[in-house]
C-alpha cells in the first residue's frame, strides 16, 4: 500500500526529453506560455504560469510555490493547522504532461494540472491531485477496483458590463428553454467548438432552471482525469464567456431562493472489466458489491458534505425540492434523492449503470470530492453495507413517520454541521490523511465564522464571483 511518505513514483522530476518536444510543439503553434494549476483546499483554482520555452526545465525541477495555500480561505485570509499555514518553506509544482492541452479559448496559452511535491522530491500531504491518486491506487491494489468519474458542470452566464456586486442574468428566457439557447448561441457554439479542439469528449449543453443557467456534461473518466477535465472545462466555459462579453459563475447559489449550480457527481465502479451496477440480482441490476459500495457512500453523506459542499453559499443551494438531493435517501433515477441509482438504457447497462451523488457543487475541491467519495464507497464495500428501503418522489413531502421507517434524514443545514460530521468521520479522515484532514477541518471553520451572522444575500453575493 502507498502512504504519503512515499517517494513520488513515475520517475519524477518529469520527463525532460518529452517536455522539450512539446515545448518547441507548442512553440511552433503560437503558444507562448502555460498556466500550472491546482485547486486549494477551499475550492479555488491557483495557478503560476511559465513561459513555454522553461517547459523542460519546468519538468526537471518543478515550479516553486508555498505550501501556505492548505489553509487559505475563499477570499484569501489565511488559517493555520498544527503543519499548515506558516508562511515557511516550499513546494515544487510538476506539470502532468499527459495533461497538458492549448487552451483554445486562451490563444497563446497552453494548460497543465500539476502535482505538488516537496522539495525532498516526496509526496506533499496537501496535494489533493496525489491524495485522489493514492485513493484510487489503494481500491485497485485492496479490493482490485477501477473507477470512472463524470462531474456535471453547472453556471450562470451574468451580463459582463454590470457592476461586479451584481448579477444580471445573460438570458431571459423560461427554463430548458429554445430562446435561452438562442440568446447566448454564439457563446456556446464557441464553447462547444473550443472544448472539442482541446479533446474534450462533451455529452450534453443545455440551457438549465435558473435564470443565466447551463449545465454542461463530459464522458467518463478515470478519476483524477476526470477531476482535472472539471477544472480545465470550467476554464474553457470562463474564457469563452469573457470573449462574449459574459461573465460566469460556479457559485452554489448565485440567487439564493432558487435553483442553484451543482456539480454532481457520477461514480461507477468495476472489477476484472465487469461493472457493479448492473447484471445482478439486487435492486435494479446492482450487483451485491455495487449495493455496498453505493450504502457506504449514502451512510456517510454527513461528513461527505464538509468536502462536496465547503462553501457557505453551499447550504444556500441545499435546499429541498430544488433538485439538489438534501436527504439520505437514494432511489432510482429520482431527482430528489442525494444518491440516484442509474440504471442505465437496455443492451449498454454495463457501460452506463453508475451511482450519482447530488449533493456536490462546483465550490468543492474535484480531487478532494472524489477521494471522499470512493473511500466511502470501498469502505461500504468492505463491510458489506446494505441500503435501506429506496424512495420514490421527493423525501420533502414524506411525513416524520414515514421519513423515519425510510432512513430518511435531512442532510447537514449548515457547514458548521457538516464539519462536525467530518471530524467525527474515521474513514474520510485517514483517506485524506492527517495533514489534509486538519486542513479541511480549520479552513470549513475559518470560512464559516468569516460569514457568521450574515444573511443569504450577503453569503451569495460575496461568494458570487469567487467561483
Ligand atoms: N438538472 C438538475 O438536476 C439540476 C440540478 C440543480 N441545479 C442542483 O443544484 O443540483
């Protein structure tokens, strides 16, 4: 099993000769420079960029920045943990070159997630890139698990010439609506026709509920490529806007009292080739281990959150019957329960049948939301979790007689709530590690006492252009 202490495996420092070639590839394409980007424990997007001639050196020796971004908060205070927070020491930032694309929005530059690794060359215990692989690594070699992952991205587009304090929705059309794609069609043709130059394998566009509102669906992946397609496509989605004259947010709850902006999740599971949740003989084709692997994500859904939904504005949009799944339930394919059982379509169940959570947004760390999310599935898994009853139509409109006799319970309210789930959560904990643990811990707590006191609409509208 590989722990944190480990030596970074796949021979990094980076493959120079590889970076060298794509160096001058990218070169001779006009590009000029490449953004390194990672997402901090808060949700936020940081980057350093280099100029694409340094791509090899980049490689070699990695990219210096301070690990002080654990604990930075949204809007940039700092916290500290026992290990986290001071401003000593570095990190070396490692781009995976695998993943390396020109952003076709962003002429003249190209685009990198990166590893973050400690000047001795080992493992960061912050770097939630590696934590997410560690995750994953440890199913496969434990339980002899792959994973595919697809995260939904949701946003409103705002009118761009309005002041930042604002939000001004860019259509004005119904929900779902023809005129609503027709109102802002140049924008998303560009979308559409960037995210494809950049192998981008898009399922769906639509125009969504709320005012403004798209949500935007990718093919599944392995997870930490998965994870690094949400934040390249919510990149893309930016860049585009701007070139509209748009501006976009990810905010959980860019209105509050309305729909929201999810990120849901799409988790399957699969062992020698053969997927779990579909072709057995438990409800709805899951088979016994797929069955377990989803209870265990539903038992621990609580402390799930303070890593789904990290943000104040979170508990804004978790509000029931607006689609957001705000109970312990699960249910086939119903749009009101946290966990949605996907059966998927006759003669591709195999390929399709996969578990959806709900109750994740777009403020919520990818990386850090996935390794959640499949240790508490594996953890399931390994004890043979059952699920309860499943639930039809909303679990808002149950009585408290038949909520109890479901299982059915209101999620956390509040993120204070959701923390105190998380810190009483083994199996989360050791999954990110102590380090990271803490982290998570003191920012959700430095985050919610930065709003304590505050209204909705003052939460939504400092969060609105955060994410
Ligand atoms: N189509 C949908 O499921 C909408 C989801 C909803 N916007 C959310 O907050 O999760």
């Amino acid at each position: 099993m590989t722990t944190l202490a480990d030596p970074v495996p796949g021979g990094r420092p980076g493959d120079v000769a590889r970076a060298a070639a794509l160096s001058g590839e990218l070169s001779g394409r006009g590009v000029h420079g490449i953004v390194l980007s990672y997402v901090d424990t808060a949700g936020i997007g940081r980057v350093k960029t280099v100029p694409t001639a340094k791509l090899p050196a980049v490689a070699a020796r990695g990219v210096g920045m301070s690990p002080v971004f654990d604990t930075f908060l949204a809007h940039d205070a700092i916290v500290t943990t026992d290990v986290l927070g001071s401003p000593d020491g570095d990190l070396r930032l490692f781009p995976d070159l695998e993943q390396l694309v020109a952003l076709a929005a962003q002429p003249g530059w190209a685009w990198a997630p990166v590893d973050r690794i400690t000047q001795d060359g080992t493992r960061h215990p912050g770097c939630s890139r590696t934590v997410l692989r560690r995750v994953v690594a440890d199913a496969a070699e434990r339980y002899g698990l792959e994973f595919r992952a697809g995260i939904e991205i949701e946003w409103v587009y705002g009118r761009g010439d309005t002041p930042c304090d604002t939000f001004v929705p860019a259509t004005t059309g119904p929900a779902y609506g023809a005129t609503r794609q027709v109102e802002v069609s140049a924008c998303t043709a560009e979308l559409l026709a960037a995210l494809a130059a950049q192998g981008v394998d898009v399922d769906q566009l639509h125009p969504e509920y709320a005012p403004g509102q798209f949500e935007l669906s990718v093919g599944a992946l392995d997870p930490v490529a998965a994870a690094d397609r949400s934040v390249l496509v919510r990149q893309t989605v930016r860049a585009v806007a701007q070139r509209h004259g748009l501006r976009v947010s990810f905010s959980p709850a860019v209105t509050p009292g309305t729909v929201g902006n999810g990120g849901h999740v799409h988790l399957s599971a699969r062992r020698d080739g053969v997927g779990l949740h579909s072709g057995g003989d438990r409800r709805h084709g899951m088979t016994a281990d797929g069955e377990s692997f989803t209870a265990g994500i539903l038992a621990r859904l609580p402390a799930l959150l303070a890593v789904t939904a990290p943000s104040p504005a979170s508990y804004l949009r978790l509000k029931p019957s607006r689609w957001a799944g705000v109970f312990t339930a699960w249910g086939l394919e119903t749009r009101e329960c946290a966990v949605r059982v996907i059966a998927g379509a006759a003669g591709d169940r195999d390929r399709e049948a996969n578990v959806e959570v709900k109750p994740v947004d777009l403020a919520a760390n990818p990386y850090l939301a996935l390794a959640c999310l499949i240790a508490a599935g594996v953890d399931g898994l390994a004890r043979n979790a059952v699920l309860p009853p499943e639930v039809t139509g909303d679990p808002a409109l149950l009585t408290q007689e038949e909520a109890a006799a479901l299982g059915v319970a209101r999620l956390p309210e509040s993120l204070p709530q959701a923390v105190e789930a998380f810190r009483a959560d083994p199996v989360l904990r050791e999954a990110l590690g102590p380090v990271l643990a803490d982290a998570v811990t003191a920012v959700r707590e430095g985050e919610s006492a930065a709003v304590d006191g505050w209204d909705e609409e003052r939460i939504a509208a400092a969060y609105r252009w955060t994410y």
